[in-house]
C-alpha cells in the first residue's frame, strides 16, 4: 500500500460529499423518512438526462436544476399518491420514484445513449475517476471537491438559518403548523437540498450509497445520544472518520481478502465508496453492542 | 409496420413465446405476492431485497470463476448467491426492527445499502480481476428480456402456479395476517410460519425475475400492481385477480417494447407500461380514481343545489301565500299554479348567474318546473311533491339539532347545510316521530328559525 496525492483528495472530497449528505440526512432521519434520499437519489436520473440533452454538456448548471426539480418532483408525486390513491407512504414512494427511473433509465439510453452519463456510473460511482484529472492539470483541486465544498456549505446554510423551523417540523409537524413554523415548506426545502445533494454526489459514491452516506450516520449516532445537536456533530464525526478508515482498507486489507477468498492473481484496490459504507455499517454494530451493553450494565447496578 | 411484422410479434416463433410466457408469469407472481406485502405495510422490503441480491450476484460470479474456472459464468451459482443475500437482508431489516431503535424506514435503508456496498466492491474486484465474460452482469441491474433462457422461463411459470395455489388455498388465513395479525394469533394459526413462506416465495420470484426487470426495478413490479388494483375494488380477491393482470399487461407489454425499440433495457420498458395501466387508473378507477371522485362530488353538489333551489321556491310560496300547509295535497293545484320570479325566489343564495341557470336547466329537464314566461317558472305536481319533501327533511332536521344537539339559533343553518347531504326522507320520517306531539296536524313544520 503506497498514499499518494490521488489518496489525499479522494479522502478530501469523500470528506466533503460526506458532510453535505450528513446534514440534511440527520433530518431524514430522525422524520422517519429515510428511503426518501433512496427515492430522491433515484428520481434525479430524468432530471440529470433532460439536463444533459438541453445542454449537451456534463457539468453545467442545468443538470443540477434538472436534478432538483426531479427530485422535488417525486416528493410532490409521493404526497400526492399518499393522498389520492389510497395506498401507504412506503408504497407511494415505491411507485413514484421506480416511475421516474424508469423514465430516466430510458431515455439515457434511447436519446442519450453515450459514455458521458452511463448508468453504471451513476450507480456505482466512483471517486478514483472523479478526483483523477487533478494529475494532469493545474487546478487546485478537483471539482468533485469543488462541488461537494459549495453543497456542503449550502446546506449548512439552510440547516443554520431554519434550525428552530426543521426541529420543528422534524418532531413535531402539527405543532409546527400551529406555530407557523412553515412545517410544508421546511419539508420541501429539505428535499430540495436532498436532491441537490445527490446530484453532487453520484458521480462520487454513486447514487445509492447517497443513501448510505445521509441515513448510517445519524442511525450510527443515535444510539449514543438522544439530542439532536449532538446526534448531528456526533454523525459528522462517524463519517469522517469512516471516509477515512474506509478508503485505507479499500486500498489495502479488503483487496487482500479478496485475492485470498477467491484465489485472483493479485490484489486490487477496491471501490472506496463501497468500503466506506461498509466501515459505517460496522459502526452501526459497534453502536448496537454499545447500546446493549450499557442498557445491561445499567440493569444490573439499579 | 407491414403485416408479417406484425404476425411476427404476435405470433412469435417458439423460443419467443415461451420467453413470452415466462414474462407473464412473472407479473401474475409478482402481482398478487404483491397484494399482501401492500397489505402488511411492507413493500419497500421488495426494494431492499432487490438491491441486496447485488453481492450475490457478485460473489456468485467470482465463487463460479472459482470453481469452474474459464466456464463462464454459472446461472445457478449466481442465483443462489441471490437468494442467499436476499433472505439475510430480510432478516437483517426485521432483526433490527424487533431488537434495536431504528424503525423500519432506517432499518430498510441500512440493510439496503449496506448490503448493496458489499455488492459494489465485489463488482470492482471483478472489474479490476480481468475475469473473462463480466459483461453480462449487467443484466442483473438493468435487466434483458432477451437473457431468459427456457429453464428460468419455465421456474417462473411454476412460481406463478405455486402462489395462485397457495393464495387460494390460504386466502383465509392469509387474510387473516394481514388484516388482524392478532386475530390470527389468537386463532392459532402458524403466524411466523405463514409469514415466512410468503416472504420466500416472493424473493424466489423476485430473485428469478431479476434477470428480466434488473435488481433496481424488479420491486416496482411488487409495488404498482397492487397499488393499481387497489384503486379498483376493496374485496380482496378482485385485488388479487386485477393485480395479477395488471402485472402481466405491463410485463408481456413492456417486453414486447423493448425488443421491438432498440436499446430500451427491458426493466425500464416493463415499469413503465405498468405505470402507465397504474396512471389510467388513477383517472379512471371506480373506486379511488380521480374521475370517479370528481363526478360523485359533482352529482352531491348538484343534488344540493337543487334542493336548495326547490326549498327557496317553496319558502317564497309560503311566505307569499301566507298559508300554513295542514295537508299539503290540499293545496298543492294552487300553490303548483302560482308562478314566481327566478331571479327573486334565488336572491339570498349567493349564486352565479351562470349556476342559476344550469339548475334551472336541471329541473326543468327533470319535470320539475315548468316555465310560464321568459323570468318567471312555476313548479308541477312532481316539483312540488319533492319541493315538500326537501323542506320537510331540513325544517325537522333543523329542529332536531335545535332542541337536541343544542345548536345555538345563529348557527343552524351552516350545520344542517353540512349534514344535509346524509339526511335522506326516511331519517326525516324518523324525526318525524321524534316531534310528533308538536307536529300533530302540521305535515311540515314551520321554519324554526328566523330567516334572514
């Protein structure tokens, strides 16, 4: 295992992605509503694809409005669904964002069927190539990093501004109505930077393990505090740390396990997204032992 | 489209037709699985089942590289591998919701995306390894309905035969889990055991599938289906019956488009026909539909409106006339005759012009009013019977709720406005009775409260 430049911004800019999922994520979850990153994260495709044929470009802005408001779209569908068609929020979810991946899926490959947004990208994501062209050229820092930098600080925004409004509205919905807390409108905005989020990130980590990325933290946290200050510094903690845990195994012991399981001819670096979630999700273990542990040590000596 | 093309998609040649048969089967499997985890609030555990057969697949693949080496891939390796990964997420997702904090949304999405992560860096351990023949796996995630051999064919008409048998013979009992899971506790039927099998067969479907739709979409085939049969019916063997076919319309429909359109993955095709038969029927449905909900709000909204229409018309008659309705068929040439001034009788209802006149329209095409000069009409026999009938119902039900829901004076009238709709003539003979002491000789009570 040798750390080279490339290793230092991949842990950068996983880093970053990981601060501007944490943010709205802790919300996500703790308003009970974590698969919806797993739809938005989805229902962005179309946006993405639109984006890129009005265009013809990869990166410019109207891929990330695009985005957005494919994902503030599949919100809006799923309420509308929870609404009017009789079905549970699971299910309206379901339906709403398998439509609208559907929709992107074909139309990448009927209309825009080229290498710039391959599906399998998306998906998958991929740090190695996302922070690769630093090498050869004069920039900084990579773009990724760039991009994952200003969602990050867009959202910290947001969350700072609307605090006591989201907090509100998180735990508490009805009470936020009365209040005038804007609960309807705090929602939508949450889905908005979710999906913004998401854009940024999928060529990162690809766009479910965006999920991982905005749920593991503060499940991960929220087995070792009950306030919600402390849940969210606490998340961004775990995902620092796993960023960085999570790209040294990926580049040595998880290879070597590999070769040694299934007798390849030599050992690989392995994708650091997929690493990553995995380091958060022995995290999670370790908060479940931990949460076990202390309820049976407090058993005990009362 | 000349016409050997089209004989040609609908009478394919054999490998087709059983590739054919097999996509229908899926939908019909996966449709009415798909009822009863709608039913038990479940079905984003489809979702996570779907996504986590990815190290299976994975490490089906590179477990087959290893043992039959420069074979080629495995079929039944990878989909072991599948099913195995499969049931572990399953019981990951309920472990972690019966013992520890995270609710089912979390614990869907851990169990998701962690077993998914586990797939990806296996699949880049397959890319960076240089094994021949990685590129069909693919496949798995978008899905080919061209990549379906007889043999996975065939298990999928016989999953589809095992879950109509099962559902018919357990409907009760199933039923009975997903409606009153106390209530079959208490019956002592195997609830844990009946839970089990069904949440196998669906991922052996599921998992037989995913060549076909693709892991990323083969839940929405467990999810729209139902989802569209609900906006049908309410009975629950309509339910299963429509979704069953829902889910064979939109797949035998969505494999068709994508071997006819190249390029299109068949996963996509196949979700979206059936979100399509899913969106008709969110237009259209009997039950829930939004065109079926609309007419009923207007026919209410129509039927109101008359009512209103016949008591304003009733109410000037009397106050014109001056009489007291002892027995209202006495009366009823007169008053039948008398002629009244459209714009006026409508004065205190707040109504559009436009609206006068639609209702107008309305009785006059129901016989119910007949016109005796450009501004001026007069109720029939059949008008004025029902003209009674309706100021009856609200005078009573207006007393009723004076006297004994204890309504304050002011405020009657935007209440009975608001039960009306539900108050039918034979609630109003019970009311009837209610009062009869006081209404002795009157066949309608007078207005019980002042009129504005």
């Amino acid at each position: 295992m040798t750390w080279e430049l490339l290793d230092t911004w991949i842990v950068a800019t996983a880093a970053m992605v990981a601060v501007a999922c944490v943010l709205p994520g802790c919300f996500l979850y703790l308003s009970r509503q974590s698969m919806m990153s797993h739809g938005i994260a989805h229902a962005v495709l179309p946006g993405i694809v639109i984006g890129h044929l009005c265009t013809g470009q990869v990166e410019t802005p109207a891929l990330f409005i695009g985005a957005i408001v494919a994902g503030v779209i599949c919100a809006l569908l799923t309420r509308f669904l929870q609404n009017h068609s009789g079905v549970e929020e699971g299910a309206a979810l379901g339906i709403s964002f398998t439509f609208l991946f559907a929709v992107g899926l074909a139309m990448q490959r009927l209309l825009a069927d080229d290498v710039h947004i391959e599906p399998s990208h998306v998906l998958m994501g991929n740090l190695e190539t996302a922070v690769f062209n630093i090498l050869f050229t004069d920039d900084l820092a990579p773009e990724a990093f760039w991009r994952a930098s200003v969602a990050s600080v867009i959202n910290l925004l947001f969350i700072v501004i609307f605090f006591k409004e989201l907090t509100f509205s998180t735990f508490d919905p009805n009470h936020a109505d009365t209040v005038e807390a804007r609960p309807r409108l705090m929602y939508y905005g949450l889905m908005t930077i979710s999906a913004l989020t998401c854009v940024v990130a999928f060529e990162a980590v690809g766009s479910i393990l965006v999920v991982a990325m905005m749920i593991l933290p503060p499940a991960i946290a929220s087995f070792f505090t009950k306030r919600l200050k402390p849940l969210i510094v606490l998340s961004l903690a775990f995902a620092l740390l796993s960023t960085l845990i999570g790209h040294l195994l990926s580049i040595s012991l998880f290879g070597d396990i590999a070769q040694l399981l299934f007798r390849l001819p030599r050992s690989t670096s392995t994708n650091t997204a997929g690493g990553i979630t995995l380091v958060l999700c022995a995290f999670l273990g370790l908060g479940i032992l931990w949460k076990s542990i202390s309820t049976r040590l407090q058993n005990h000596t009362s | 489209m000349d016409i050997s093309h089209l004989t040609q998609i609908l009478l394919p040649a054999h490998n087709l037709r059983v590739i054919y048969l097999g996509v229908c089967s899926l939908g019909i499997a996966a449709g009415m699985l798909g009822c009863f985890l709608l039913f038990r609030k479940r079905s984003l555990l489809s979702d996570t089942v779907g996504h986590a057969t990815l190290p299976g697949v994975a490490g089906g693949f590179l477990l087959s590289a290893l043992l039959y080496p420069g074979e080629g891939k495995n079929i039944f390796i990878l989909m072991l591998g599948a099913l195995v990964f499969g049931w572990l997420s399953v019981q990951v997702v309920q472990w972690m919701m019966r013992h520890t904090r995270l609710r089912q949304d979390a614990a869907l999405a851990v169990s998701l995306t962690g077993f998914y992560a586990l797939g990806v860096v296996l699949l880049s351990v397959i890319q960076k390894s240089g094994l021949p023949d990685s590129s069909g796996l693919e496949y798995y995630l978008y899905g080919m309905v061209a990549s379906m051999v007889q043999t996975e064919a065939w298990i999928l008409c016989g999953t589809a035969v095992a879950a109509t048998l099962l559902t018919t013979l357990l409907l009760k009992e199933l039923n009975a889990l997903c409606f009153d899971e106390g209530y079959a506790q208490t019956q002592g039927l195997p609830h844990r055991w009946l839970d089990e099998t069904l949440m196998t067969l669906c991922l052996i479907v599921a998992i037989v599938g995913l060549q076909t739709v693709g892991l990323l979409l083969i839940m929405a085939l467990f999810i729209i289906p139902p989802a569209t049969a609900r906006l049908w019916t309410n009975s629950l063997k309509k339910t299963l019956a429509i979704s069953a076919l829902v889910g064979a319309l939109g797949s035998l429909i969505g494999a068709l488009v994508s071997s006819e359109v190249e390029h299109m993955p068949a996963g996509a095709a196949i979700i979206l026909a059936t979100s399509l038969l899913f969106f008709l029927s969110l237009l259209i449905g009997r039950r829930k539909g939004l065109l079926s909900r609309h007419l009923e709000y207007y026919a209410i909204e129509r039927r109101l409106a008359e009512n209103q229409y016949l008591r304003a018309v009733f109410d000037g008659l009397e106050a014109q006339q001056q009489v007291r309705l002892f027995c209202g068929l006495k009366f009823s040439r007169k008053l039948a005759m008398t002629d009244f001034l459209i714009r006026d009788t409508l004065a205190k209802r707040n109504w559009t012009t436009t609206k006068q006149s639609a209702i107008t329209r309305s009785l006059l095409k129901q016989g119910l009013l007949t016109l005796t000069g450009t501004e001026s009409a007069a109720l029939t026999d059949k008008g004025l019977n029902r003209a009674i009938e309706t100021a009856k119902t609200h005078r009573l039900t207006e007393m009723y709720l004076l006297e004994h829901a204890e309504v304050a004076q002011k405020n009657v009238h935007q209440y009975v406005e608001r039960i009306e709709e539900i108050t039918t003539p034979e609630i109003a003979n019970d009311l009837r009775d209610l009062f009869e002491e006081r209404l002795q000789q009157e066949l309608i009570p007078q207005e019980p409260h002042e009129v504005k």
